[in-house]
C-alpha cells in the first residue's frame, strides 16, 4: 500500500536507464542500418524518449532526447562518426527530430505527473475516506486511538507509533502503541503531530519510522490524522461531560424529591407531637383524664414513625453510597420474623398475618439487622395498601437446595403490570402521594439490602391480591453451615 | 441503702444531658452529667459511681475507648447508649467489657429496666452467687443440673443446659454471640453463630410456652440474646 514512496526510484538510475534504452536502440539500428532507410531510423529514435519520459519521468525523457539527436546524428548521418551535417535536409531532420523529441518528452511527461498526481490524490482522498468514516462512529478513546494507530501504520512504514490522549476530566491520560512493545532501532526518526482543536490539546501522535522527513502528501495525510483525531477525541469527552450533566441534573431533580417528600414526611409527626405536647403542657387536657392518656399515646408512636423515617434515609444513604455491606451470618428466618412480627404488632393489628415457614427450612445466610428491615418495610407497605381486616401471608419455601423464596402476599390493589418492576425505585408511587403516607423509600431500600444479599425482589399480581418476593441463596461464599454433633457427655 | 445510687452520665447532647438528669433525679438517683469522654473518665475516678451510662459517639474520646480504659481498673456497670444500626459498634463494645446497651431513641421505662440490673448485678456479685434461678415457671439448679418447668422436669441435653445456665445466670443482661459461643462451645467457635441460632430454638421449644412469642430468651437483633426475668 505504501506507494509513495517505494515507486520513485534515485533520480541518478532513472536518468542512467534513460541512456541506457537510447545505446541499445542505437547498438540494434547499427545492426539493422542496410535494411532500414533514415526516415524510419529516426522515427524509431523516438522510441526511447516516449519510454523514459513515460517510465522515468519529463528530465530523462529530455536526456534521452537529446542522447538520441546526439546517437543519430553521429552514427546515421554522414559525414558518419562525426557530430557534423553537410546535407541541408540532414539538418532539417535533426532539428525537427530534436523539437520533437523534446516536445513529445515534454507532453507525455506533464501526462504522467498529471495521472501520478490524481492518482496519488485519488490514494489520498480514500485513506482520509477510510479514516473518517472509522472514526466517525467511535465513542471511546481507547477505540479512537486503536483507529489512528492501524491507519498511521497502514499508510507509513513505520518502526512505532504511539497514541497519547490527554487526560480528560475523570479519565487519566492513556497512551496506545503499535506495536505494543516499546521498539529502539538504530536511525529512526521521531517524528509527532500534535491533535489540536480549536478549543484545547487533545493528545498527540508520535511515530518513529526510517526517514527523517515526510513527504508532502504524508505531511498532508497526517495533518488531516491528528485533527480528525483531535475532533473525534473531543467529541467522546464533550458527550461525556453531556451525559455527567444530565445524570448531575437527575440526581438534583431526585434530591428535591427527596427534600419535599422528607420535609413533608417528617413535619406532620412533628405536627401531631407539637399539639399534643403543647395541649398537656397549657393544662388544656385534664391530667386523669382519658385524653391525656391518648395524646400521650399519640406522641410515643409518631415519635416511633419519625424514626422509623430517619432509619429508612439513612438506610437508602448507605445503599447509595454502596456502604451497605451485609453481616451475613446463619439465621433462622422464622426467628427474624417472630422479632418482626412482635415489634410490629402495633401495625398489624388490624389485620390478619399468618406463617407459613416450614420447620425444615435449612438456614439462611442473612445479615439478621437487615433482613428485620426488609420484612419490616415489605409488611408496612402491604398494611398500608391493602384493606383492613384482610389476610397478610408470609409464605417460604426451598425450590431448589441453593435458593430459598420467600413471598408476602396481601390482598391489596394489584398494581399495572407496567409498574411493577418500578415499584422497586425511590420515590416511586402508584397512588397520589396524599393517600397514602411515606417517604418512598421503603421499597428500594428492600432491593438495596436483597441486592447486597445477592439475591433478587420482584412484585406480581395474584388473582386475589398482590405479592412482593425476593429470593436468597442459601449458600455462604458456595458453603451450607456447619453443625455441631450434640455431645453425649450425660 | 440511705445514699441514692450515683449515676455518671457520658453524652455530648446537651438535651439529652438535660432531661436524664430531670428524669434519674426524679426517680432518686444522684446524676453527674458531662459531656466529653476525658471529663467522664476523670469524674468516674474521683468520684465513683454505681452505674455509667456512656454514648458512644463523643466529640474527643471515642466510646470504644472510654469503655476499654474504665475496664482497666473498673467493674463499675457500663450501659452503652447508640444510634440505631450500628449493631458493630454495640458488640465491639459489649465484647470491651461494657455490660448492656440501649439504642437511640430509647424510652424511659427501658433506661431504667437496665439501671435497675445493672445495680443488682453489683449487689449480687458482691455476696455469693445464686445456685438456684427461679423464673416465672422455671426453675433452674446450676449445681444439679436440673431445670423444672412448672415443677415438671425438663430434659435437656449437655450443651442446651450449658447455654441455659450462661444465660440464666447472667440474667436481664445482653450476652453476645461471641460471649455465649466462647463460654458454651469454646473459642474457636466464636464465629458459630449459626450453632446458637440451632440451640436457642431447640431450648426454646423446650421451655417457652409459645416458642414463637418467646417470653424467657429474647433476641437482641445483630448483637446476642437475654434471658429476661419478669420482676
């Protein structure tokens, strides 16, 4: 492919063959003088000059010309092996011989620089093609840089090439290198091209090769390289510092729902506590009376709520920050239930919770704090969509030996079908916010902590109600625990 | 007793501070309240108190530490006061020495229960331990052996009695996982908290009258077990 170069021979062997196609011509006429009269001789005395001019190039066209004129006049025209004319005629066919070689050396010549030219422009214009074109779809720099590399080294012969790409915001700077190995040969020359927009330095190409200048249509080829490059690398940065902004923007957008939604969760316990407080404090409530005792009542559960709202957001901050890192220990899932249940039994009591654990149910690797908390939110929710008096089951089974199902299942609303995997997200609600109270959070907090379980939570529809599941493996780090043989030393 | 007991009072909150002191006053104890660790472990020197009640997060000294440099010359019950998820915390500093905790926000009735067991537990290991617990319906004899469950007797195996027996003798107090596996089993099987998850729920079975509602042995989520007594 490299053309530029190996198809231009040292001018001195381009100018010596020139002669050379003129002494054979001349040593084959001296051979075939008798048979051929002087008119043909020196139309076939323009043969070499058409050859050289053609295969040489326009000088050793014209040497070959003149070497011809000199060739023919010395050895076909009498007086013979003399450069002199006598006849008239001789001299008007060596002067017409010689404008005509030089005018047919000269026009063939401007034609074959005019076709190399377009040709070499036609090879140009198609690796700036190529280039771009690879480039065009890249939306990473490590590929960019791969681009740039393979094409510097397809159209150079080159012992290296190294792509630097400067660093860019939260990306270090990298450099690419082709060949990988970092190559040292005797007499290369270090040659680099910055890739530069407008706006700023992107990196740069550096490439090691045999000559210690490039050609014109090289230097041009390379130009075009390093700031298509230099565009292309600007533009994976531009579309990175796009999206950061609009994840910036999203993140700004969740926290003022955030800010509205805790303000608002967190001021109305405050509401009820603050009036209750303030009515046993103004002497208002008789202090035997039943009132005192409901207000006093009031204030010891929304008290509890608010907590409860504080845990579940500092819960989703540690799952956001990925501080979230379970104790995962072998517990007994009807165990962490019973705590739940029994902790709950203010909620629940207006409906009606069974069990179905079976006694056989092996252990479960669980981080004990954070599973109360899944049940805890995942029942709280269920209370709180589904209509009072109504059956809650908590259902376990071990499909397999490795995973252990668990599901809670309410006879609540169903929920859209389009819904349910988004139920999972903060701040996510089917219902207007006003029905119904809470942060939001509940729910990804529960998929936080499941996650970090590695297990899986997901929500369907039943015929008859609506049921959160979630999944666990029963193995911890590939083991099943470990038991003790009861020691008979009784 | 004609003195009131002395409490010392380890928190930065000054709220906090504020209304212990109204309420323990309220309720005859005598309260020294400070706020930074350096002042506590000072007061806890000069002036000796029954029982300390200690934050575990203080603007100088950490509680950890606190806990750990009491001990060095102290028996002296420490209730550790925290905040909500930090179970780590709790066991680090129940395994320092420190004899119970109570996590924020706590209610009153709840602070006073542990005060309470914490000054029993002083006056108790003082004279000569008790052989014999009666609780509700039970009735455990350490040196026989034996445990009657409404004066029937209750077959138990070795290391369920063991378990029982820990526990029981340090009753209303928080054990540790780690505590009841090093005394029950041994120390290397510290890390064995499923062995106690089995052999709770096989003594529960054994002597709760609900196994499900278990009213003897409860579960202090993240941090161990208590034998509660109804008294």
């Amino acid at each position: 492919m490299q053309f530029i170069r190996s198809n231009i021979l040292p001018p001195l062997l381009n100018h010596l063959a020139a002669l050379f196609t003129v002494f054979i011509l001349t040593v084959i006429l001296r051979e075939l003088q008798i048979v051929l009269s002087i008119q043909i001789i020196v139309l076939l005395y323009l043969l070499p000059v058409i050859i050289s001019t053609t295969l040489w190039g326009l000088t050793p066209g014209a040497l070959a010309g003149f070497t011809a004129f000199l060739a023919f006049n010395y050895f076909f025209i009498p007086p013979y092996f003399k450069l002199a004319v006598h006849k008239t005629e001789d001299l008007i066919t060596l002067v017409i011989f010689f404008i005509v070689a030089i005018v047919l050396s000269q026009m063939i010549g401007q034609a074959r620089d005019g076709l190399k030219l377009a040709k070499s422009r036609e090879w140009e214009a198609t690796r700036m093609y190529e280039f771009i074109s690879a480039l065009s779809g890249l939306q990473e720099n490590n590929s960019i840089a791969r681009t740039i590399a393979e094409h510097v080294s397809e159209v150079l012969q080159i012992d290296q090439v190294e792509i630097y790409i400067d660093k860019q915001n939260s990306d270090s700077a990298s450099i690419l290198r082709i060949p990988e190995k970092k190559v040292y040969i005797n007499g290369s020359h270090y040659i680099r091209f910055p890739m530069m927009t407008v706006r700023a330095l992107e990196g740069e190409i550096r490439l090691w090769h045999g000559h210690e200048v490039l050609t014109p249509i090289e230097q041009r080829l390379f130009e075009t390289f390093s700031s298509q490059g230099a565009l292309a690398i600007e533009r994976t940065r531009l579309a990175k510092a796009e999206n950061r902004a609009k994840l910036l923007e999203e993140s700004d957008q969740m926290k003022t729902t955030l800010l509205s939604s805790v303000s608002h969760e967190l001021r109305s316990p405050l509401a009820t506590i603050k009036a209750s407080i303030s009515s046993l404090h103004s002497g208002a409530v008789n202090w035997d009376s039943n009132a005192r005792n409901e207000l006093l009542a009031v204030i010891e559960e929304e008290t509890d709520h608010l907590n409860y709202l504080v845990g579940n957001l500092l819960d989703m901050s540690r799952i956001e920050a990925g501080a979230l890192k379970p104790k995962r220990e072998w517990n007994i899932l009807a165990e962490i239930l019973d705590g739940v249940l029994k902790k709950m039994s203010k909620t629940i009591e207006k409906h009606h919770i069974t069990m179905d654990i079976p006694n056989n149910l092996p252990l479960v690797p669980t981080d004990y704090v954070q599973m109360e908390q899944v049940f805890t939110n995942l029942i709280s929710n269920s209370v709180k969509y589904a209509p009072e008096n109504t059956l809650i089951s908590i259902v376990a089974h071990v499909p397999d030996h490795t995973t252990l199902i668990v599901k809670v299942i309410n006879q609540g609303p169903k929920v859209p079908e389009e819904s349910l995997s988004r139920i999972f997200e903060k701040f996510f609600r089917i219902t207007a916010a006003e029905r119904i109270t809470g942060t939001g959070l509940g729910l990804s907090i529960c998929k936080g902590i499941i996650e970090a379980h590695r297990g899986k939570i997901w929500a369907e529809n039943l015929a008859n109600g609506f049921s959160f599941n979630f999944s666990l493996p029963l193995t911890l780090d590939g083991v099943l625990p470990h038991m003790p043989k009861e020691n008979n030393d009784e | 007793m004609n003195k009131d007991p002395l409490i010392l009072v380890i928190d930065d909150e000054p709220q906090i501070l504020r209304a212990l002191r109204t309420i323990l006053t309220e309720k005859h104890f005598r309260v020294n309240a400070v706020s930074t660790g350096k002042d506590g472990l000072a007061y806890a020197a000069a002036q000796p108190p029954d029982v300390i009640i200690l934050d575990l997060s203080l603007p100088d000294i950490n509680g950890l530490e606190v806990c750990r440099q009491l001990r060095e010359w102290t028996r002296i019950p420490i209730i550790i006061l925290s905040v909500h998820d930090s179970e780590r915390e709790k066991v680090a500093a129940l395994d320092r020495g420190a004899d119970d905790y109570l996590t924020k926000p706590f209610g009153i009735e709840e602070l006073l229960a542990r005060i309470r067991v914490a000054l029993r537990h002083t006056t108790q290991s003082a004279a000569d331990p008790t052989n014999i617990i009666k609780n509700g319906l039970l009735t455990i004899d350490l040196t026989r052996h034996i445990i009657l469950r409404d004066e029937q007797e209750i077959k138990l195996t070795a290391t369920e009695f063991r378990l029982i027996a820990y526990l029981a003798s340090n009753a209303d107090r928080v054990l540790t996982h780690q505590a009841i596996l090093t005394h029950v089993w041994d120390a290397y099987d510290a890390d064995r908290v499923e062995y106690l998850r089995v052999f709770i729920g096989q003594l529960r079975k054994k002597i709760e009258n609900d196994p499900k509602q278990p009213e003897y042995i409860i579960t202090e989520s993240g941090v161990g077990y208590r034998f509660v007594t109804n008294d």
